[in-house]
C-alpha cells in the first residue's frame, strides 16, 4: 500500500471516529403497504411492496438471493463494493432518491421475509418454514474515493445500520473482501449494529481466509463461483 494511500485510510478512520454512530430506525414494517424517503422536506410516501428500482439504478447497486442453505434460510448478497454511490451522487437529487428507495426496497424484501419457503402443515396451514435468513456482504472494490465522501458514509451507514433492525431474522452474516478502507466503515458501522454484529463474521481480501468457511458452512449449489460455489451458478432472483 501506497504512503499516500496509507494516509488517506488513516485519515478516514480517525474521520469516522467523529461521524456519529447511525441510528437503526425507520425501517418499515412487513405490514406496511407504504414506504418512507426522506427527502429533506418532510416524508415522501412511496408503494414499497410494488416498487420496482429504475433499470440504470438494479444494474449498478446488485443484490440478490443466491440460494437457501441446510436448514432452508435464505442466502442474500449485498455486492456493496460494486454500489458506487460517489458517481451517482452526481446525478443530483432525483437520481439519489431512487437510490435511496432501492435501498430501501432491499431493506424491506430481507425484514419482510419475502423469499422464505413455505410449506402446508396438517391443518393445511400455510407457513413459512424458517423466519431465519443468511447474508453475504462483498465489499470487493470499495475504495478510497468512495470512503472519503461523506454523502456515501452517511448513506452506507444508514442503511447497513438498519440491519439491526432484522438481528431477529439474521442468522448469520459474512462481510467479505474487507480491505483497510472497508474495515474503517465496519468499525463505523459497530454500535449502530448492536447484538447484530455478534452474527457477523467480517474477512479480509485473502479468499483462502474466507471461501473455506463458507463451502463449510453453506452448500455448493447455493453460492456464486467465485465464493467457492459450482461452475455456472445462477441468483435464484437478481436485484441488479
């Protein structure tokens, strides 16, 4: 690593000493036909179930279920360091609000559980069978440029904040590819997650660290090639 850059991922850690920790609240309720988007000038209402991101905006800020492990819970990834927020922000306001709303949207499919299996019980009730969900977070790519621009800090911030918010349904979490840059944004990130973070098991940028305990711990068939997957492997859905 570079002393220039060196100095500018010291600089962010002492910077995000100072941003004070995100609050976790906000985040909408699976019952909720209706979501929020602070715009600044109050609460603008949007239909959150029927949302459906711009294009432009699911290609460059991916999610998606990657699979379902042993015990049948959902595996979402987040592929953070592919969301760059710093050019998009240069779009200006309406752009930035249908980020926001993506995000959001992304927030609401992982608390509202809505990938969980069902099944039909003796009754011929029709319940879920697991209210438990995985997450992968890849911060592959996340650099500097994007770190040191407090517009993305806030917003990051904000929003993997929320997943405390879903510490109820979070079985697990693994955030991978966390560089220098990266882990200044996770130490951010600690006290707005609460009891979350026990779930998380954060990983640098070696894979030999990482995708031996994810083929480990979740099955071939459910996880992406490059995460010690099968050769071919396919999102069941795909956000982005």
């Amino acid at each position: 690593m570079s002393f220039t850059l060196l100095t500018l991922v010291f600089g962010f850690v002492i910077l995000s000493s100072a941003y004070p920790a995100p609050e976790a609240k906000g985040l909408l309720d699976s019952n909720d036909i209706k979501g929020k988007l602070d715009t600044g000038k109050g609460q603008e209402m949007f239909p959150i179930e029927s949302y459906q991101s711009p294009p432009e905006v699911a290609k460059l800020f991916p999610y998606y279920l990657t699979g379902y492990d042993e015990e049948d819970r959902p595996i979402g990834v987040i592929d953070l360091g592919k969301w760059d927020a710093r050019s998009w922000a240069k779009k200006g306001k309406e752009a930035w609000d249908d980020l926001e709303r993506h995000a959001e949207k992304m927030l609401y499919i992982l608390k509202a559980g809505v990938h969980a299996k069902n099944f039909t019980d003796e009754s011929n009730v029709t319940r879920t069978v697991t209210d438990e969900l995985g997450l992968i977070v890849d911060f592959d790519g996340f650099s500097v440029a994007q770190a040191t621009n407090p517009k993305v800090v806030t917003f990051l911030t904000k929003f993997l904040g929320k997943l405390q918010l879903i510490q109820h349904r979070l079985s697990y979490a693994y955030f991978i590819n966390v560089n220098a840059v990266a882990s200044a944004l996770v130490r951010l990130l600690r006290p707005a997650l609460g009891s979350a973070f026990e779930r998380i098991e954060v990983y640098g940028t070696r894979t030999s660290d990482w995708i031996p305990v994810l083929r480990r711990n979740l099955p071939a068939d459910a996880l992406p090639e490059k995460y010690g997957g099968k050769a071919g492997h396919k999102p069941l859905v795909f956000y982005g």
